[in-house]
C-alpha cells in the first residue's frame, strides 16, 4: 500500500512540474501578445492547464518543449548511471551483469511504473524519506479537498431557503435577457443576503442571487448588464469548470504558481464574460455596462471565492483592464480568431506532449543482441580469459532475466566469483550444498548450491564443483526488484506496463488477478515468472531450465 501511495505521489510530481512548465509559457504568450487575443481565447489558454493535470500520459513528440527542458527522464537516469559504472577505478573490474545493463543505452537502471511520464522521478530507494512525504501529500490533498466541499454545502445550505425574486419588473427583465443568451436551462432568480455582490450559484441547477441592495439601486438598464454578464457563465458552464480546478488544485495544493494561475484564470473569466455579454448590447452600451460593473465593485468590497460561485469580481488592476476591454471591443474577426487557435495549438503541441523518448536508437541494440550467437545450455568460464564487454554481454543475453539487489544486477547465468555475489548480497542466512546422484544422468557429480537471504533465494548450479552460476532466484519480499522495477506489493497493471508482451501461464488458471505471469525464452531456456494474488504480485521468479 505505501509503495502505491509512493508511486501516486510520484506521478502527481511529475503531472505538477509539466503544469508548472505549461503555466509559464502561457504567461509568456500573455505577454507577448498583450490585449491582441480575444478574452475568450486567452480564458481558453486555462482550460489547457486543465487539460494537462487531468491527463498522466500524453503522446511523444519532437515539437515537445520537454526535449529541451532538463527534467529527469530514463535517458538521463541510465547516462548518469553510465557515468557512475566509467568512473570507477580501473583496479575495481566490472562485473558481469553491470555490464549486460551497461550494453543496453535505452533501459533505465530501475524502471518504475511512473516512468511513462516525461521528467520522470528516480529510484524510490533513492528517497528513503519519499513514503512519508506521499502521505503528507495524502493528508493535505483530502483536507484540502474536504474544506472545499465543506465551505460550498456551507454556503449552498444558506441560500437553499432563500426567496425568488418577486418584482416582476425586475423577472420581466430577466426572462428577456435569457432569451436574448439563449440559454436553455432553468436558472432561478433568487433575492439573497447571503450573496455580497450579484452572483451565480449550482452547477446542475443555477441560481442567480442578487443582494437587495443590487435590486432596490440598480435601474432596469443596469440590471440587464448584471443578468446578461452572469447568464454569460451560465453560457459557458464557469461553475463546471471552476470545480474541476478546484479539485485538480487539491490534489496539487503544494504548488503555489498553479494557485496563482487559477486566479488569474478566474479573472480571465470575468474578462471573458463581459466579452459575450457585449456582444448582446449595441457599441454605444459599451460605456454603460462598464459603468454598471465600476458600480457594483465600488458597493460591494468583498466577493465570495468559492468552486461553486461566479460573481462579478475584480481587483483595481483587474478592474481597470476590464474597462480598457470593455471600452474598446472591435467585432471579432477571423484574423483574430486565427491566432488565438494558432496560439493554442503551438502550446498544446509544446507542452501536452512528453518529450521523444530514445525507443528508436536502442532498436539497432536489441537487434544486434538478437542476432548473437546462440549460448550453451551450461556456461564455462575461462579464468585466465579477459571479460571485454562484447563477452559479457553473451553471458547476459536480455535483462529480462536479471535481479536487481542493492543497485546490482544479477542475471541468470552470471558466476558467482565473476559477479562478486558476496558483496552486492552479503552473507546469506542459510547455505546448502546438494551433489546430484546417478539419477541426474549427464550431469551427475554437478553441484547444487542454495543461498537464502531476506526475501530473495538463490539457486547456483556448478558442473565441475568450483565454478557456480546463477541457475535460479526467487523473491518473497524486501527491495529486490526485476531489471525493469517489479517488486513484491506491485499490481498487474504495473508489470503489464513494464512487460506488455507479458501472458498468463498456461497452468489452468485463468482469473487475471490470481494467477502466474510469464515471460518465456525457450531458445534459451530462461523464464521470469510473477505470482499474483488478489492482483497484487506475492513472488518472482527467474529461472534457467538444463535440458
């Protein structure tokens, strides 16, 4: 479970940090372009903010702005693992099964669930603080999420019994005004002194509150500015969209630019509903709508910030850019238009996408290892032969079959005293030594030599009683992983993502969830084998068959 939250955790850093680079260039083309994109398409430029914390996986591309960003990927990950292998001493030579992962440039030292994802996260054993960090995430994102439904039931309970409006001067206003936004929906109209500004409230049923005091100053011109302005977030489902970046902000309450990006986005809204509101009065209204709105601001200082409310809201600053709008709105044109998707388009293409991954260059690898000779059923080592990397790689033909222990890799067919198995794993808890008998036909007078250690066994097997290699190993626990990162505790979805050509074993069973998952070479016979219970994997296995 905490190794899930973890792996959650790490997934929501790595959606954060690529939100966090999508913001930023948002704000660069804000800036760059200044008052020229229409306010519907500079609100629209949220909405891909949105978009990228929905999503934890997006196709690859060239055009992403990832390929030039140093977040940490499984290149980066292997180069400085590479890095690390080169700058050993020359007196220190390198083991056998270092080697077979150094010949593969496109496998990451450990490949964890999140590594999908562009920038993302290293080794979990490489942050030993990272479990209780997650749940320090968990405990701030569910009451974070919880006082944001909190203070909305809270408010919603408030206004549930207050009273309709009951002017029908003012009504008749309000049904031309609906009519005129062709709105479809049933919008109540509600008198409020719960409500401190005129306010829209409910995402499946709208109401729009208006203070007394709004209704008794307000004139009938005035009134229809305020219902054609909220009916404009009606228009444009705001509410929705406000309480899905709430509860994306939940579970990112840790990152204060994407705060601050929601509150520009919400005032990017207002901006965006005046826009539409505009577009139903005539040019020479202009001036009276934002006379209205200077009105409302200037009574009513306070204004409510909650997921499930739009009002007419704005600071100083705010207000002044919205009278500069306002005042100076052109009817739309196609060249406008144009590039506000052009706009959208180059963005989304920058920052929805993760960066090309190096699938393409490790292809010549694979197929030149695929085209090695084949190797014996039982390996020989020559003592006095020099272990060049060429060599070393036909001792380890895929790391599919391979352990990782302490930041080692152990793969089937590697020689103990080759490997130095006594440093990477220490000493074992229990040794048995088994001599096969008359019945083991050719390979009678071999040797059997069984290691146990916490959470992982190992089976060597030598022919002439002084060389052994590695036959077999099995894990029941502890931090052993594959070469590709499956632990005990992972579920099926997580070792079908590492291994998508993995199938379940012909056994007779059949439940996806309680069954054996297997990988099979029987050129070579070597196999890796995942035990799963209840869908999570209980016991890896990675054996050699001597024919």
């Amino acid at each position: 479970m905490a190794s899930l939250l973890t792996d959650v955790f790490y997934r929501v850093l790595s959606v954060s940090a690529m939100a966090t680079v999508l913001v930023l260039l948002i704000f660069l083309a804000r800036w760059l372009l200044k008052n020229q994109l229409k306010p519907r398409w500079t609100y629209w430029l949220w909405m891909l903010l949105a978009v990228r914390l929905l999503l934890p996986w997006t196709p690859e591309s060239s055009f992403s702005v990832f390929n030039l960003i140093p977040l940490e990927t499984n290149e980066t990950s292997t180069a400085s693992h590479r890095a690390a292998l080169e700058n050993e001493p020359a007196a220190d030579p390198m083991p056998a099964s270092e080697a077979a992962a150094q010949s593969q440039p496109a496998e990451p030292v450990v490949q964890p669930p999140w590594s999908g994802l562009t920038g993302s996260m290293p080794e979990t054993k490489s942050f030993p603080w990272m479990p209780f960090v997650s749940v320090v995430w968990l405990i701030g994102a569910v009451t974070m999420l919880g006082y944001i439904l909190a203070v909305n039931m809270r408010f919603s309970m408030k206004i549930k019994k207050e009273p309709p409006v009951a002017d029908p001067k003012v009504k008749s206003v309000f049904e031309q005004c609906i009519q005129e936004m062709k709105v479809k929906r049933q919008v109540a109209l509600i008198e409020s002194n719960q409500a401190s500004t005129p306010m829209l409230a409910g995402v499946v049923r709208p109401k729009l509150l208006m203070p007394g005091y709004a209704l008794n100053t307000l004139n009938n011109s005035q009134l229809r500015y305020v219902f054609l302005h909220e009916l404009s977030h009606v228009k444009r489902n705001d509410i929705a969209a406000n309480w899905l970046m709430n509860v994306l902000l939940a579970l990112h309450w840790f990152n204060p630019l994407l705060w601050y990006a929601y509150r520009k986005m919400r005032e990017d809204q207002e901006i965006a509903c005046d826009s539409l509101a505009l577009t139903r009065i005539g040019p020479d209204e202009s001036r009276d709508y934002a006379a209205a709105i200077i009105k409302l601001l200037e009574a009513f200082a306070s204004q409510v910030r909650l997921a499930g409310v739009a009002s007419i809201s704005g600071n100083k600053k705010e207000l002044k850019r919205r009278i500069i709008m306002i005042t100076s709105l052109k009817n739309n044109s196609y060249k406008m238009s144009l590039l506000g998707l052009a706009v959208i388009l180059i963005i989304s293409g920058c920052a929805l996408t993760n960066a090309k991954s190096a699938g393409n260059a490790g292809a010549g690898t694979e197929n030149a290892q695929n085209e090695a000779p084949a190797q014996t059923d039982i390996p020989v080592q020559d003592e006095d032969e020099v272990q060049d990397e060429d060599e070393v790689q036909e001792l380890n033909p895929s790391s599919d079959f391979a352990i990782r222990a302490n930041g080692k890799l152990i793969s089937l067919k590697d020689f103990d005293n080759q490997i130095r198995l006594a440093e990477i794993l220490g000493e074992p808890i229990s040794e048995n030594t088994e001599t096969l008998g008359d019945g083991a036909d050719t390979h009678t007078g071999s040797q059997i030599k069984t290691l146990t250690y916490d959470g992982l066994q190992l089976t060597l097997f030598s022919a002439d009683q002084d060389q052994y290699w590695v036959m077999k190993m099995d894990v029941a626990g502890g931090e052993y992983a594959t070469a590709k990162g499956v632990q005990i505790g992972d579920t099926v979805e997580e070792i079908q993502k590492l291994y998508p050509d993995i199938e379940i074993a012909k056994d007779g069973r059949t439940d996806p969830n309680n069954c054996a998952y297997e990988i099979r070479n029987d050129e070579e016979s070597n196999y890796l084998s995942f035990e799963v219970k209840d869908g999570i994997v209980e016991h890896i296995s990675v054996y050699h068959l001597i024919p």
